[in-house]
C-alpha cells in the first residue's frame, strides 16, 4: 500500500475518532494504567490463593493487603504472559498492542513513527478520542513521534531517572556497570550516588573501564555497601547490580514513593499549572477531559533497596530457595547458557540467597502500599469529577527468577520470566466482576485493546486491525474464547530468541544466525534460516509442562521428543519469521521490510499430531527430579 494511502486512512480514522471524543466526552471513564517492574506474580496473596490454594508463595512469606484488596475489586487473570522479557520490547509491546516481530523493535531499539507500518500507540488513540494523557515513573516504551526528537506521545511526561533521580531525589542512583550487550562484555566507568535524607549525597566509582578501582575508590564503595547492607552480584558478568540491601531514604522519601507523589500532584492541580518536585512549571490535566495516566514503578527492580520499615518485615523470613542443579545447565543450548552465565547465582552463600529473596520480597511489600496509596487517589479523583474509572495493574513487564534455572533475572523463555498477572477494575461491575479470577491464556498485547476499549472505542473496527492482542473483557465474559499459545521474541543477552507457550508444553528457538540490530540493506534477508538449518544450531528447548513445571529438563533433542521439537519449530518459526515480521533500520525514517511468507500462520490454535506427543508414562517423572 502506498504512503498516501496510509495518510488517507488515517485522516479519515482520525475524523471519526474525533466524532466519537465530542460525542462521548462526558462518559468516558478516567483510566489508570500501573505498570511495575521485574515484578513476580507469586508475591501477591490474592494470586497464590487463585492458583495454589495457599496464601504464601511458593519460596515462603510474602505480604500484599492493598493490592489483594484491588483484586477483590474485579477480574484478575492469573496466566498473563509478556511478549518479551526485557523492558524495552515489553513496554513497546504494551503501548503499541503488537507483537514484537511486527512492531520492529527487538531489544533497546529507539524507535519512531514516521515509517508508514507503524500505528498509534494507546496514549495516541486516546488523546485523539478526548483524553490527556500522562505517563508518570518509569517510562521505557522508546517510541518517539519524530526521528531523532524527543517528542512525547503523551501530553504529560515526568520521567523517574531524569525528572527525579538527577534532579537529587530518591535513594540510590547508578550510571550502570559491566554488562552483556549483543554477546559482548561492554566495560564502562560506572558511578553510583547516594542521597540521604539530610541532603547531603555521596557518589563513588563502581567500576572503571580500563582498569581496576584503586584503593581509595575501593574503600569508598565498599563503606557504602556496609553502611546500606549492599549485595552485589558477583558471580556473574554483571556484577555491579544490587541485589539487596536497605534504602538509604525513609519509605516517603525513595524515588517510587516520589512518583506516587508527582502522580498525586498531576490529579490535584486539574486544570491549574503547577511545579514538580524539582521546580518544572507543568500544566496538570484539562478539567473539561477524563485522564489516562500510565503509572510506572521503578521497583522491584535492581537496585533492590526496600526502605527500612519493609525490610525489617522481611529480615528474619527463611525461604525455601529454588531447586537447581548444574545438570539442568547441561541440557541448556547455547543461547540459554549464555543467559545462564550473564545471570547465575551459582557460586553465592546461602545466607546470600536468602538475602536477595527476603530483600526483593520487602521491596514487592513496599510496592503493595504505594499502589494502594495510588489507587485511593485516583479513585478520589474520579469521584470529585463524578466520573467511572477503569484501573489496569500489569504485574511486572516481565518477571524476575530468584534462583529458577539458577539465575537471579529475566532474559529468559522460562515461566518465571514470562508470567505474570493482569487486574482489571471497573466502576462497570457487570463487566469486570468482583473478585473474579481467569485462568485462561492471556498476553500482554492484550492490554492496548483492553485500554481502548475501556474508553469506549471500538476496536473490532478495521481501523484496529493492527492489534494482535483481545479486550480482556471479551477474555473474561466469552464462554467459547480460546487461545491456545502464547508468544514471543527479543533479541537481548544471547541474540534473537523467540517462544512459545501452551498449556502443556513450552518451546523456544533461535530466530536469527546473528545479534546485531537490523540495518540497511539486512532487513530480513535469509529470513527462513531458522526453518531450515541444522537442529542443533537452531538452539531448540522444549519443556514438557505435563511432567516438568518447573521447566528443569530441556528434551527437545531426546529420541521421544525430538519429532514433536521440530514440529514446534515448523509452527512457532513460521508466525515469527513469515506472519509480518518487521525488521526496521531505526536510524533512518523508512527503511523497513515486512515478511508475509507464511501469512496466516497466527492462528492461534495449536493442532499437533497426536502421534508426535509423549505419553507421560514414556517419560519417567523420576528423570526430572535433578
């Protein structure tokens, strides 16, 4: 389709989209949409209760009377899986609706809007329709409108590294470390800063990227690490993230409850500007317009830092940590090893481990209390306006291992960094039921239809044909809805990966023979390789879920399972490669190729030859238990 087609559609889209905002405005619900960060789903009650029975998780204690209460509230969907395990590409799948191989964006990618393939993100449908919108902490979707400008794609923008932390608030702020970028050890001269509450603040180096540190950098950094508890991962590539310790502020005074704040500050001043903490004149929210904000929370994040007041909750916890063994390691193919080495845990104390979990478990409790704050302020707001609301809680962009596959991070195709939970509360009971719980398939694609919907669009019109993703509403309320896979891709720490999920199995396989980013003229050149070369080099995992939850045994190249891998390459490989994928030359406006080899190939049903499945008496359970 040619350029100007594109532009005719969307003027006449955005002409009836208009109609509707005029039409509408005063019945539109206000809409907030928190997001949190690395956030494990077992860390909330009411979610262990829907899919244990038991309210602890399943590594001991954990605490979460706010956000249970939030899910007593409405509809909570228990198996929510990203569509890519890493910030990045998650947000930007979120905030667009769309897969990653269709979005064009893989890893940390900048990208913008002026090729023509691209389409709306939520913010954009939404102000179109009569909302302001705002995006409040944590931002990390990297969609700009423009090439090479840092134009916003929502009408507020406050940012909690360059709006706060640089601004000389919150707790602990780092430059970064050491890292695995595209397979390469990237060495860099690192800082850290310290803020305390006197305000005064400290920065030391934490690492140097031509040398070691000398005595005097050494001593500084390590009186900190005593002072604030401080552990650091030591026996990975990465080895300056913090892992635990305590926050150098008070509860009130860290960089997520200064969000909360600025998030209170932007409700209150309605109509009115205002300034923010670091003295930005900004103008709050038209009163005449419901809100979309899109709350974002740094933690559970590294630095894993929990004020005090959680922390001394937590302290004295004992968890039963994960099970491992370096056997699993064994059955790994190349690219998980390589996550494995960027991430592991092998080679820290016990006493480390228990450290790292009670830590990132008070930092989640933490985190209960700030979005319970959260959400009574909105709630109050709305009420003011004598407007609905619709409130989303994703429970992580993606998940977090505290020792599964024996790592301590993300990266990965396993369950603990994919799954995690959606809650959707509504002034509409009837819709979003209280204190319902869905077990079915969902993605977090799903969330733009979600949010689309919830403003009154309607996204079954051919204008949102571009959404991969279903209103969760539908996902709730149709007897007859059925999605048999999950999916997903990225292309961080081991190069492109992409995976599958379904109730019984979990596969996942190299996509591309290389990690660099897309670039003219390699847009999706030799795009078949990964259905075509040897099995080995392809990388292929496959996890019988039926006898291996824990995802303990990769048995994709044993004799019983290797005719059901290849089968799962044939169908996950032709989705990702040949369904639309988009590889896109970000450093130019519009230079992109599209792959429609195998279109249709999304069906979303999962038809495999009874003869390729194990019976699970083939496989001895035994075999698993490492």
């Amino acid at each position: 389709m040619k350029i100007e087609t594109f532009k005719v559609i969307a003027i006449l889209t955005l002409m009836a989209l208009s109609t509707f905002s005029f039409a509408q405005n005063n019945s539109q619900p206000n809409i907030l949409w928190i997001v949190t960060d690395d956030h494990r789903p077992d860390s909330i009650q009411a979610y262990n209760r829907a899919t244990t029975g038991k309210s602890e998780s399943p590594l001991g204690y954990v605490s979460s009377p706010n956000i249970d209460i939030l899910a007593s509230e409405g509809v909570m969907f228990t198996r929510a899986y990203n569509n890519s395990p890493a910030c990045g590409p998650s947000r930007t799948s979120m905030h667009t609706g769309r897969y990653p191989f269709r979005n064009g964006k893989y890893a940390w990618e900048h990208t913008h809007q002026e090729a023509d393939f691209t389409k709306p993100a939520i913010s954009q449908s939404l102000r179109d329709v009569g909302y302001s919108t705002a995006i409040i902490g944590k931002h990390h979707h990297g969609i700009s409108e423009k090439k090479d400008e840092p134009s916003s794609i929502f009408d507020f923008s406050l940012e909690f590294n360059r709006d706060l932390h640089q601004q000389g608030f919150g707790g602990l702020y780092s430059t970064g470390s050491h890292g695995l970028i595209d397979g390469v050890l990237l060495r860099r001269d690192a800082t850290e800063t310290v803020f305390y509450p006197d305000g005064t603040k400290k920065e030391y180096v934490i690492s140097k990227a031509d040398r070691e540190l000398n005595a005097q950098e050494q001593a500084v950094k390590s009186s900190v690490e005593e002072e604030f508890d401080i552990l650091r991962a030591y026996t990975r590539i990465n080895t300056g993230l913090i892992l635990g310790g305590v926050n150098p502020q008070p509860s009130e005074k860290t960089v997520d409850a200064l969000i909360v704040e600025e998030f209170e500050s932007y409700l209150e001043n309605t109509g009115n500007q205002y300034k923010t903490l670091a003295g930005k004149p900004v103008n709050g929210p038209k009163s005449s317009s419901p809100v979309f904000v899109n709350l974002g929370f740094h933690l559970p994040h590294t630095p894993v830092l929990p004020p005090k007041s959680f922390r001394d909750q937590f302290k004295n916890k004992q968890y039963r940590l994960p099970d491992f063994s370096a056997d699993e390691v064994a059955t790994f193919p190349t690219q998980l090893q390589q996550i494995y080495n960027e991430s592991k845990t092998n080679g820290m104390k016990e006493s480390e481990k228990q450290q790292a979990v009670q830590d990132y478990y008070a930092f989640t409790a933490f985190g209960d209390a700030l979005i319970g704050k959260a959400v009574e302020a909105f709630k109050a707001h709305s009420k003011q306006q004598g407007r609905d609301y619709l409130i989303v809680f994703t429970v992580g962009d993606h998940g977090w291992h505290l020792g599964e596959q024996g790592i301590m991070a993300k990266f990965g195709p396993w369950k603990q960094s994919l799954n995690g939970a959606v809650i959707v509360v509504s002034s509409d009971k009837e819709t979003y039921p209280p204190g319902k719980v869905v077990n079915s398939l969902v993605e977090y694609v799903d969330l733009a239809p979600t949010l689309l919907s919830g403003a009154g669009i309607d996204v079954e019109v051919s204008a949102y044909d571009y959404l991969d993703g279903v209103d969760l509403a539908v996902v709730s309320n149709d007897e007859n809805y059925q999605r048999d896979y999950i999916l997903g891709e990225m292309n961080l720490v081991s190069g492109h990966r992409a995976y599958m999920r379904t109730k019984d199995f979990a596969f996942s396989m190299r996509t591309r023979d290389r990690r660099e980013p897309a670039v003219t003229p390699y847009l999706n050149d030799n795009i078949t390789w990964a259905l075509t070369a040897h099995p080995l080099k392809v990388d292929l995992a496959l996890y019988d879920l039926r006898v291996d939850p824990l995802e303990r045994k990769n048995v994709a190249y044993t004799v019983e399972y290797l005719e059901l891998a290849k089968w799962f390459r044939q169908k996950l490989g032709r989705i990702v490669l040949g369904d639309g994928r988009v590889e896109m030359d970000w450093n130019t406006r519009n230079s992109y190729n599209i792959s429609n080899f195998a279109s249709g190939a999304d069906d979303k049903k999962i038809d495999v030859p009874k003869a390729l499945i194990p019976k699970t008496g083939i496989t001895d359970p035994q075999r698993f238990n490492l």
